[in-house]
C-alpha cells in the first residue's frame, strides 16, 4: 500500500513539472514572437526611408503665433549738471540737487536700492569768445538711473520731477525677462500645435502617411512695437501723460516630417 502512494505522488510530480514546463516553452515562444515582430517593424521603418536623403520624402510646416503683454516695469534716466567758480562749489549744487531729487523719491515711497547713480564727473568747463577759448568755472555731473517694478510709481515719479523743474529726463517701459518669457513659452506651445494639425492636413491632402519628426527649427522672437518713451520736452510740459502701452510680439516653428 505504502509502495502504491509513493508512486502516485512521484506520477503527480511529475505531471505538475511538466505543466511548468509546457507554460515556460509557451512564454519563450511569444517573446521570440514578439521580438521578431519587433524587428521586422523596425527593419520596415527603415525600409520606407531607403535611398532618400534629408530633402527627399518629407514636409515641412512652419506656424505663427502672436501674443501681446503689457508693460510691468520702468527705467527714468535723469542727468544732473551743476557749474560753478570752483569744483567745490559745483559739487555742493550738485548735491542740493540730487538731495531735492531723493526727497521726491522718498515721499513715493520708493527705495534706494532701486536708485543707482552713474558717471559722477567734476570737469573744467570752457566757453568760446572771439573765437577764443576762455576757462568758465567747473562743471559737476552724475547720470541717475532708476528702475521701478511699479510702472504707476514711475509715472507718479515723473509727474514730481516736472514739477521740481527737472530736465534731462528719460522715461520708458519694459516687460521684465521672466514674465517675457514665459508668455513666449505659451505662445511656442500654440504654434507647435497649430502646425502639427497643419502636417496632419497636409499629408492627408497629399495621400501620404506622416511618419517621424525630423527637425523643429525655432524662429526668432519678433517684437514689431518699439518700447514707450517719453522726451525730455514731453516730460516738462504742464499736462503730462505717460500711457503704459502694449507691446506685441510673434513667434514662429517650423516642423520636418518624414512621408511615406
């Protein structure tokens, strides 16, 4: 009896064994299967490109997208210029002005870390008289630059620097490089689109399959309005008013694909 159940577990065993088995061969076979398969896709997608170089068996599209962003921040330039006798004397009005100058920043509320001045220079200053080349005292001077992220602030700063009197006054708005950017990137995003559904159309029209993408070319950043400026003479007269303005940009892709 002991005998006969020893044999029918080594029978059962081996059955289970040759289960395993079977199943194992099975699964060898489908990925030889599937790895032929693979190649032979590999070997066709290859086959379709046979014998063209990187103009022949391709099209290319190119999209365009606009997009526009108003200006976020300001740069004033201001140029400061005292004469007098004597250096010393150039320099202290030199001072008195570019004190009156702070005073205006500080009731806005502005920092100084925003304030750079630029170029200070005490310089002999000449006139001519019959054609002769007199010595007429000493000249002080220093560029002040000031740049805003607050184009209101700057706007409210301009308006204070012609009521002082100032002259020699720069004004202008730009769109900072982040912000820039970032619109530039969505903009990208359209046209990519816009021409991927162009090569789809196209290929269908043609009576050919799209096949792999190639190339992507980017064209420039085309910005086709000029930053807003104010003049000198805009900046003094009694009703100033400084539009912000829009600037509008474009941006162009270009996409290859292979046909077949």
């Amino acid at each position: 009896m002991l005998m006969i159940n020893s044999q029918k577990t080594t029978q059962h065993a081996m059955l289970k064994n040759s289960i395993w088995f079977k199943l194992f061969c099975s699964l060898l076979v489908l990925a030889f299967i599937v790895f032929i398969a693979l190649k032979s896709w590999q070997a066709f997608e290859q086959l379709k490109y046979a014998g063209l170089d990187s103009n022949q068996g391709v099209i290319k599209v190119s999209a365009t997208e606009k997009y526009s962003k108003v200006p976020n921040r300001a740069k004033i330039t201001m140029y400061l210029s005292q004469l007098a006798d004597t250096s010393e004397q150039a320099k202290s009005l030199l001072k008195q002005q570019e004190q009156k100058f702070l005073q205006a920043c500080k009731d806005l509320k502005i920092n100084q870390k925003y304030i750079d001045v630029q170029d200070f220079i005490i310089s002999k200053n000449y006139k001519w008289e019959n054609g002769k080349r007199i010595f007429n005292g000493y000249r002080a001077s220093e560029s002040v630059v000031i740049n805003l992220d607050s184009v209101v602030v700057a706007k409210s700063l301009v308006n204070k620097l012609a009521d002082y009197g100032y002259t020699n006054v720069s004004y202008r708005t730009y769109l900072d490089n982040q912000s820039m950017e970032q619109a530039k990137q969505e903009a990208i995003k359209k046209a990519i689109e816009k021409a991927k559904k162009q090569a789809k159309e196209l290929s269908k029209a043609l009576g050919v399959h799209l096949g792999k993408l190639v190339e992507y070319k980017e064209g420039r950043d085309y910005g086709y309005q000029t930053p807003l400026r104010a003049s000198s003479a805009e900046i003094n007269s009694n009703n100033l008013e400084l539009p912000t303005g829009q600037r509008d940009y474009e941006v162009t892709v270009t996409l290859k694909y292979k046909v077949w």
